[in-house]
C-alpha cells in the first residue's frame, strides 16, 4: 500500500473520531431510499454528516483497500463549511480533517 493510500485511510479514521466528537456518528442506518439518491451528498434524503458516515467513508475506505482509482480532486470542505455553521466551535478538528482530506484527494 502507497503512502498516499496510507494517509487516506489514517485521516478517514481521524474523521471517523471527529464525527464521533461531535455527536454525529449514528448507529442508525439511512433507509434504502436515502442511500440510493443521486443528488450531490444525497442532500435530498439525508444530513452532510450521515453522507460523510454511510457513503463518503465506506466508498473511500473501499478505494483504498482494493488500492483503486482515487478521485482526482475533492472539494467536500465548502459544503462542510455550510452543512456544520451551526456547530460552531465544537467542529474544528472535524474540519480540519474534512479539509486534509480534501488536500490529499487533490495533489
């Protein structure tokens, strides 16, 4: 496994974390419905966070370990700016991590 895949999986966990931090983390799946959308972050059915947890991570995560085409560029950060406003504070290491992330998918 590349360095690249490396850092991805470690920053996916520190998200993981940040989520859990924050008290976005859900044991609770979204339906079928919400997670079959084909809006952008599925921000018709779920919440930035859930989409971040049942579709970001998984397929990332899927992606680095069969060692596949990584995307070329991610822009996440600005949403993320948006869907979390509310949070204030409480959301910098999340942010940071959504931000690296970004960083790394687009070098």
């Amino acid at each position: 496994m590349t360095s690249l895949y490396q850092d991805l999986l470690r920053e996916i966990g520190i998200l993981q974390l940040e989520l859990q931090t924050a008290g976005l983390w859900s044991d609770l799946a979204p339906s079928e419905d919400a997670l079959m959308s084909s809006e952008p972050f599925c921000c018709d059915l779920m919440g930035f966070a859930e989409w971040l947890q049942w579709i970001f991570i998984p397929r990332l995560t899927y992606l680095i370990e069969t060692e596949g085409q990584l995307p070329r560029k991610s822009s996440i950060y600005p949403m993320a700016q948006e869907a979390f406003v509310h949070l204030e504070d409480n959301i910098k290491g999340l942010m940071g991590s959504i931000k690296r992330l970004d960083t790394i998918l687009t070098e």
